[in-house]
C-alpha cells in the first residue's frame, strides 16, 4: 500500500462501514476538490481588502482627524556597517552580527528601531476591513442558518451521519469563511503586529484545519455551528477599535460591553457546554468513533483553550476600565514596535 493510501485511508478518515465511494459521485456531499476554491479566493479577499481599505477606511479616518502613516529611521552606532551588511545579502540578527561584528542586541535594536511603524491611520484601516468582513459573516451566518435544525438542536448533527448532504447556503459559508482565513494566515506577517502573534497564527491554523477536517469528514453541520459562535463577538470588538482609534470613547465603551458579554456568552458558556459537551458525550453515545474524529475534536478543545487565554486578556481590560486605570483597548491587539501617538 503507497503512502498516499495510507494517509487516505477509510478506516482513519470516516466511520467503519463507510467508504469514499459512498461520496465521490454525488454532487450532493461535499466534494474534497472544492476545498482547493478558496486558496485563490484569498488573493481576491485581499484585493477586496486592499480596495476598502484604501477607498473606504482611509477617507474616513482622514475626515476624522487621523494621521498618515510615516516611516521612521532612527540613527544609531554602527548604522551604516548593519546597512552594508543588509545590502550584501545578511539576513537576522545573527547573521547581521556576524558580519559585521556589532553585538547581536545591538543589532536586534537597530532592526526594532528601523521597522516601519505603523500610525493610527493605518491601523484605523486594517481594523474597518476586520469590521467589515465580521459583520457581513455574522450577518451571513445569521441568515443561512436559522432554518437549519442543527442550530437548534445539536444531535441533528450526529442522526444519520455521515449522509448529510451539502446545503448550498452551508457550501457559500465554508467557502467565504476559509477564503478569509486563507487571506489572513497569508496577511498576518504584513499586518500590524498583534502580542499575541503567535497564538493568533495557532488560531488560524486551527481555524483552518477545522475546517477542512469538518469538510473532508462530512462534520460540516457542526463546523457551521462553530463558525456562527465565533462570528457574534468579534465584529463588536472591531467597531469598539474603530471608535477608539477616532477619540469616540462612549461609542468605544458601549461595543466592549456588548463584545465581552457576548463573547462569554458564546465562546465561554454555549460552546464548551453545549458544543464541546455534543461533540464529546452526544456523539458518542450515537456514532461509531474513527481515529480522524479524535483530531477534529482535540482542535475544536484548543480553540478552547484559545479562548481561555484570551478571556483572561479581556478580563485584564475590564478591570482596568472598571478601576479607570486606563482606557479600554484591546490587549489582544498591537504590539510595542508599533506607533502609539
């Protein structure tokens, strides 16, 4: 047996008594070459991006008083030695360091101090993009899955498994969502820098791998489920930023109120209780278990996790605000080597 069949075996991928076969020829399912659709949707994501950001975002924080961006270079010792070395082809710290001799956490500093910074005119941009498309996938969300059965009633996700058929609302969903997500795992090292960088990178690798595993394993009833939690809160958050960044701070107070209760409320009461609880104990009792289902379980139990740290962060905030110590931000959002004017 090669690899290849090895890897795509039944009995790892799908129930026992299940084969491929049941699924290849029948345009109802969800197909495993679709899933190759949203790679090059994610280009057009960010051209989408790049057009709203530009002709949209960028007038409007101009008209309200933000800033252009800037680049700053700052002259230090040994300036024009790094600079050589960058030119001849040196690449990070070390390589930086030796060769041209200069200390590495001088160079490091020297790489911080010389990295474009970013205004509040930018990140003014980048947040009303995030804002758009998290509204329209709420409202998205909202609007194809109300009628579906599973939404109310999470055991209809696991009665007659894995013969569900691919409803055209829940393909588009699928499809837009990953297109995002595609387009942000590509964006993520231009973006503004977040401090928690790399527990966002986690995020959209499982963001994504669930997605596919839910697609490829016909777990798409309750990958939309996860999708319409995650799409309530965030959208909040965004317009919050948006507020701050524009100096509306009774604007910016009253959407985090609304995005922390309705991130508890979803991410940390109805998604480990009645999501996590499904997919753990209900599923059981009524499917045959296959090893694949124990990965797509285990990401659905980090995105948990995720959620824990970051509702920590967020209850850093709050208490801030509640004790005035500062205004309400996101501490979620930009890092340090970013402008803070």
């Amino acid at each position: 047996m090669s690899l290849t069949s090895s890897f795509w075996s039944e009995e790892i991928w799908l129930p026992p008594n299940v084969t491929w076969d049941t699924f290849a020829h029948d345009d109802r399912f969800g197909q495993f070459d679709h899933l190759y659709y949203p790679i090059p949707a994610a280009v057009v994501m960010i051209a989408i991006r790049l057009l709203i950001e530009r002709k949209i975002f960028r007038p409007l924080g101009v008209y309200l008083g933000l800033r252009h961006s800037v680049t700053s270079h700052v002259t230090l010792a040994h300036d024009d030695t790094i600079q050589q070395a960058v030119k001849d082809g040196a690449t990070g710290s070390y390589d930086i360091a030796k060769k041209t001799g200069v200390e590495e956490r001088k160079v490091e500093r020297w790489i911080r101090r010389n990295r474009r910074k970013r205004s509040k005119l930018d990140k003014f941009c980048e947040t009303g993009w995030r804002w758009t498309f998290y509204l329209f996938a709420h409202v998205m969300g909202i609007l194809i899955m109300w009628n579906k059965p599973w939404t109310w009633n999470m055991l209809y996700c696991w009665w007659d498994y894995p013969h569900h058929y691919m409803d055209q609302g829940i393909w588009w969903y699928y499809m837009v969502e990953l297109s995002f997500y595609w387009s942000l795992f590509f964006s993520q090292f231009e973006d503004v820098k977040r401090k928690d960088f790399l527990e966002m990178f986690i995020h959209h690798l499982a963001t994504i791998s669930l997605l596919v595993l839910s697609w490829t394993c016909h777990l798409h009833r309750i990958g939309s489920v996860v999708l319409l939690i995650h799409d309530f809160a965030d959208h909040w958050l965004e317009l919050g930023k948006l507020a701050k960044y524009a100096k509306y701070e009774k604007v910016c107070d009253a959407c985090f109120v609304m995005f922390v209760v309705t991130w508890f409320y979803t991410r940390l009461g109805y998604y480990p209780s009645i999501v996590i609880f499904s997919t753990t104990v209900e599923a059981g009792q009524i499917l045959q278990m296959f090893p694949f289902y124990y990965v797509f379980n285990f990401l659905l139990t980090l995105l948990l996790i995720l959620h824990l740290f970051w509702g920590y962060l967020i209850l850093k905030v709050a208490y801030k605000a509640v004790t005035m110590e500062d205004a309400v931000e996101d501490t979620r959002s930009d890092s340090d080597d970013s402008e803070t004017d």
